[in-house]
C-alpha cells in the first residue's frame, strides 16, 4: 500500500458550527466524502447548496470541486470524491436575488482534512 493510500485511509474527519446555528461536518464513510449538515431553526438560507472544496474554501463560494442545492432536513451528501487530506466543505447561500446580481457567502464552514 502507498504512503498516499494510507494517508487517505487516515485522514480526521472536520466538523464546525457557522453562525451559531449551523452545524457542518465532512466525514469519511466508504472512502468517500460525505457532508452532513444539521441545524435547529426551521429555515434554511436563500439558495443555499453545500460545497466541497480542495484545499481551505475560497474567496469566491462558488469555486467548488462539487456542491449541491441543500434542502432542510436532507440527510448526509454523498460527494462522490474519494476521502483524504486537503479537502474542505461549506454551506453557502445567496446574499440578496439572484437575478440582480446577488452573490454566495459563508454560512459554515469547515477545516480541511488532515
């Protein structure tokens, strides 16, 4: 087995709270990433998706390696990317309407894998 495999094999699954109401996890299951997402208000954001990304989020939200729309009450999301360091996922939302030019930002976020 190579150094790469195992390091994917052992990398720590990172979770954090956004906003004090948002709870973001990225965890390894199968040996691919899942993102789950979880909160106790009854209302999700504007358009908002959950994001994977390579390395630390970006600047721009909509930079993603994948996403997805995320409704309330979704279960975890299976990114279809295989699990190891240097990954990083978010809940992004829409500032403002989309047809006059709203932009995404950060609701939660996590680390990146080590």
């Amino acid at each position: 087995m190579s150094n790469e495999t195992m390091m994917e094999l052992t990398a720590d699954a990172v979770s954090s709270t956004g906003d004090g109401e948002w709870t973001i996890e990225l965890y390894d299951l199968r040996g691919e990433c899942i993102i789950n997402v979880e909160t106790m208000i009854q209302w999700r954001p504007k358009q908002s998706k959950i994001a994977l990304y390579k390395g630390s989020p970006p600047g721009d939200p909509n930079k993603s390696d994948a996403d997805t729309w995320w409704v309330y009450g979704d279960s975890d999301w299976n990114t279809g990317k295989p699990w190891g360091p240097g990954w990083s996922a978010a809940l992004i939302a829409m500032d403002g309407n989309s047809s006059t030019g709203g932009s995404y930002h950060y609701v939660a976020k996590t680390g990146v894998t080590s």
